[in-house]
C-alpha cells in the first residue's frame, strides 16, 4: 500500500529516520504489515527482535489490553535503548479489539520511568510516544 505524496507515511509520523535501529516487541499476527514495511524502509533495515544485542534508537511495542503488565515490558524495552532513544506503544484504536485505555499508557509511563510526549494515528493503531526524562538518561551511562 502507498501513501499517497502529500499524506506523511508511518514512519514519518514516528519520526522514523535512515539507519536509526528499530526494535519491534510484541509482533502477533494482528500487526499492520503497512506499517513495519514503511519504517523498515525509512530506517534502511530489518526491524530487530527482542533477542537483539544492539543499541536501539528506537522501540516499536505493539501492546494490547491482554498482553500483560505495561510496566514490565517498558522495563524490559528500556535496557537497551539509546539515552536519546524512543518507544512508541502502538495499541489498536478505540473499538478495535485488544484496544487500551490510553490511561492504561499514562500510568505506566512514568512507573517505567519514561514521560509520555505526543501520539501519531497510523491507521488502525495510534502511538504513543515515550522517553526516558534527559537528567535520568543523563546519568544513566
């Protein structure tokens, strides 16, 4: 599927840029192939999985509302993210199953550590962007 020219692809609303690397977490067959062809073209490579040693720019984490504990998982994504790195937690839209309460996202955040900064429609999934606060990243290495 192409975006039309004047539409920002996904990536471009994720910020996405060349030779970043791309961590993805929580594939399943429910994810949008559109969206991870388009980031894996913006970015030059394939999106790195969870076993990856490799220092991430930056996360994509498809969540849904049973996937589990978001604070874990944001824990678990943060270990190897660049100080300047980024995770976005991609959930399916209101009325879309597995849908999560973007209240759900605004807890964890900060428990995991990171703020919470801005959201990107992409479709049927909308992301929410996540970074860890500059002092903590700071002193982090």
């Amino acid at each position: 599927m192409v975006a039309a020219d004047d539409a920002p692809s996904f990536a471009q609303r994720l910020g996405i840029q060349k030779d970043q690397v791309v961590q993805e977490l929580g594939w399943d067959e429910d994810t949008d192939d559109d969206i991870r062809a388009d980031i894996e073209e913006a970015c030059g490579g394939e999106l790195l999985d969870e076993d990856a040693d490799d220092v991430i720019d930056v996360v994509l984490l498809w969540w849904r509302d049973d996937d589990g504990d978001l604070v874990d998982r944001l824990m678990d994504a943060i270990t190897p993210l660049a100080d300047d790195g980024v995770i976005w937690v991609v959930t399916p839209k209101t009325g879309k199953p597995g849908h999560v309460q973007p209240a759900d996202i605004a807890e964890s955040a900060p428990t995991a550590g990171l703020m919470q900064t801005s959201s990107a429609n992409l479709g049927d999934w909308i992301a929410s962007r996540l970074v860890q606060p500059k002092s903590k990243a700071a002193g982090r290495r």
